[in-house]
C-alpha cells in the first residue's frame, strides 16, 4: 500500500472504535497480510494503538499531528539511496 493507502485504511477507522486486521482487511478490500504490515507501521509511529498479541486490536491515536502516508513517504525518501549527496 502506498502512502495514499495507507491514508484511506487509517480514515475508515471510527474513533473510539477496536478494529482487527480481518476486520480493516474486510472494510478495506486488502489482503490480511498487506493490512498487517500497515498496522505494524501505524503502531510502530503511534497513529494508532495496538492492545493485544497474537490477535491484535487497533484503535486510531487521538494524537495524530501528520498523516501516515506523508510520515511513510518521508521515511522512504531518508532511507533511498542517494538522498543525501556530500557538498
């Protein structure tokens, strides 16, 4: 999923509201695997809270100051080769 995507999946989440991988994949239309990793993403950079283990719920952060899918295009660009060039 792109950055827009990752957008449109963090959107269709209700506040106050636990969702499964199943159940985003189920609103979504995404496969379960690709909707995990984007809940690994969103967790990992608190756009969302993750309660549980082997069967996670999400809920979307109250606290969100940038999108997710400018934060994943951001962290793309730092980690391509070649960004930085010495002067």
């Amino acid at each position: 999923m792109e950055g827009s995507g990752i957008d449109s999946l963090l959107a269709m989440m209700a506040k106050g509201k636990y969702y499964s991988v199943q159940d985003l994949a189920n609103l979504s239309s995404q496969p379960q695997i690709a909707v995990a990793g984007v809940m690994k993403f969103l967790a990992k950079y608190s756009f969302v809270e993750r309660l549980g283990v082997n069967d996670p719920l999400f809920i979307k952060s109250t606290k969100i100051s940038i999108s997710p899918g400018e934060a994943a295009n951001v962290l793309s660009m730092l980690v391509a080769p070649n960004v930085i060039t010495e002067q």
